[in-house]
C-alpha cells in the first residue's frame, strides 16, 4: 500500500510542473521581445577600401555583358529564333558604339546582344576580329552619353607586385569586381588560332568563366589589358589568370575599327619547316622557300633555298631579325611583322652561305 502514494504524488507534481510552464508561456507572450544588441561603431574605410570602390564605381559604366547568339528552329513551330551560346564580358572603346572582347566569346556565334552598364540591351553587330590575339570589336548603336570610354594606361611599364583589379560578369553574375597582383610578366599563351599571345601578364585577380573580354585595370582605374584566359583544368580560377596586354590592344582595335581586319604587312616569302633549320645546320631564323615573284622580297634580293639539278641545296636565305629584333622562328617573324603597316620600310638580317647582311625592304599588304 505504501507505492500508491508515491504515484499519486509525482502524478501530481507532473501535473503543477505543466501548469507552471503554460502559465510562464502566456505570460513570455505577452513580453516585448529583447532588444537588439548594440550596433559597434565602424571605423572609417581604409585607404585601400575607398580606392577600390573608388576604381569599381569609375569603371563599372564602361563595362558591358555579352550575350552571344545562334540562329536556331523552333522544333514544333519551326519559328527561327535567336539562342544564346553563352556569355562574356565587354568594355566600351569609345562613345561611338565600340565594343572590345575576346574573339572565343563570339566565336562560334552568329549574332551578339549586348547589356551595358544601366541594364539597356543592344543588338550589336560585328566590327573586325583578330583571332591571333583572341580580340573581336562589336559596335552598339546607343547615346554616347550611355557609352563612357574605359581610360586606356600603358602595360610597358607594369611591374610585379602592383595591384590590379577585374571586373566581369562570371557565371552570368552582373558586374564583380575581383582584385589582385600582378604575378608576372612577358608570359606567352596560346590563341585559338595556336599562334602565341606574348607579353601575356599573369595576375592572381579571380577571373572566372563570364570574365573573358573583361578589362584588368590599374590602381588608377586604367585599362592594362583584356582578360582572356584562365589556366585550370577544371575553367574555374585556380589563381592564375592572363591579360592579353593592352599595347596590344592598343595597337590592334583601331586598325580592326578602320579596316574591319588585321591587315597584315607582308614580305612576300614562304617559309621552310621547323625541322629545315637543324637538318642544313642554319642559324636560329626563318629559312625561305619560295619568294613570291614581284614581292617585296624579290624586290630586295632574297632568295630562297632550291634544290640544284643534280639534287642538292642551293643556299638561299635566313632571315635571323627584324629592325635588329631576332627572330627564332616564323611565329616571331609574324609577331614582329604585326607591329609594322604595308607601305612601312623595315631592316632585315640576312644569313646565306655563312655570310650575313642588311636588307631594307618595304612591306605589302597580305591577302589573308
């Protein structure tokens, strides 16, 4: 008989317990919630942090994004209709409707829509493309007052260790802003075209898919170069990043905006293979094997290797520099030419036969 007492009594302490809990419940109800904590004073933004806002907020306007289409069929309706490839980024050249980028992020597109700054959309319509150096100008049909010039700087003067800054569009993602140094430079990177991009900086800035067009820009906000590739295996930022340079840049737009096309200078010659070189034992250079007849090269005396009647090698001529620049190679050849226009005079050193010379010859306009 002794238990029953004990049940009843935690039966009844259960019971009171209960009765305490909704009662501290409704009262808790009836309580204004606590009060927020205190909000700590900030200190002001550093020097650092009012500059980077400062190089966003000035460049921001003259970045753009970069829808690249394809003209596609609806398979029910069989409307045509236009279907994005993909997305890059862009900057505006000047207020006339240029617009800079990549030439991969058109590249397999046959119409491009840009989105500028105030999120206005622009069909735009393709200007010139030089895929050696991975660039292609669009033009927008827009007021110059929705078109701000991005500041053009210099990157023959870049240093390692100076900040810079990428704005881009990674993913789709409307205007980041990533920062960084410069790692290196005079780095060399391959083109869609396999012809090499030298002069390359190197930057640790994060530059995801969507960057590539994108402007890097100097702690004053001036273009240094165009963000153009991302070395990872996987295409998202490993922490290095390249920019074609924007001497480059610089040299090449406006001769795109001119003349809707690189147009190449030319010397009129052909040249041997890579293997030609070791196999005669010639310098380090460009062996010739054609010289176009009434090319600017003929017209200056080269001539190229040929094999004689009884099935030997006539000597003929390596060019081994350009302007005094050496050459090792058909791509410097190509490279130091690009710098030049048809009509240009240009010193060549000449190899032949174990005897070198000077050679002034004035450059041609190319038919590619």
């Amino acid at each position: 008989m002794t238990s029953h007492p004990r049940i009843r009594t935690s039966s009844h302490a259960a019971l009171v317990f209960a009765l305490a809990l909704t009662a501290a419940a409704a009262h808790a109800d009836t309580r204004a919630p606590a009060p927020p904590r205190a909000v700590a004073a900030r200190p002001a933004l550093g020097v650092e942090e009012l500059n980077n806002i400062a190089v966003f907020k000035a460049a921001s306007p003259s970045v753009v994004n970069i829808t690249a289409l394809s003209v596609g069929r609806d398979f029910f309706s069989m409307n045509v209709q236009q279907v994005p490839r993909g997305t890059g980024t862009g900057f505006v050249w000047d207020d006339k409707g240029h617009v800079v980028t990549n030439f991969h992020v058109i590249q397999e597109a046959n119409a491009a829509r840009v989105t500028l700054a105030d999120q206005s959309s622009h069909e735009a319509q393709l200007v010139g493309v030089f895929p050696d150096r991975d660039l292609a100008v669009l033009k927008i049909d827009a007021s110059k007052a929705k078109l701000p010039p991005i500041p053009v700087g210099t990157s023959r003067d870049l240093q390692v260790g100076q900040k810079v800054y990428a704005i881009g569009n990674p993913f789709g993602l409307d205007q980041t802003l990533t920062t960084g140094i410069v790692s290196a430079l005079n780095r060399e990177i391959e083109s869609v075209t396999r012809r090499l991009i030298r002069g390359a900086v190197q930057t640790d800035a994060a530059i995801n898919p969507g960057n590539s067009g994108g402007p890097l820009l100097d702690s004053a906000g001036r273009l240094i170069g165009v963000n153009t590739a991302i070395y990872s295996p996987s295409g998202a930022s490993a922490g290095i990043g390249f920019a074609i340079p924007v001497d480059e840049v610089n040299r090449i737009v406006p001769r795109l905006i001119r003349d809707g096309r690189m147009v190449r200078p030319a010397l009129g010659v052909t040249a041997g293979p890579p293997q030609m070189g070791p196999a005669l034992n010639l310098p380090k250079g460009v062996p010739l094997v054609r010289v176009a007849p009434g090319g600017p090269a003929q017209r200056a005396g080269l001539q190229p290797f040929a094999r004689g009647e009884r099935g030997g090698i006539a000597a003929g001529d390596v060019i081994t520099a350009v302007n005094d620049e050496p050459v090792a190679d058909l791509d410097d050849m190509l490279t130091a030419l690009e710098r030049f226009q048809p009509g240009d005079k240009v010193t060549l050193s000449v190899w032949r036969a174990g005897k070198g010379r000077k050679q002034v010859v004035t450059l041609a306009e190319s038919d590619d």
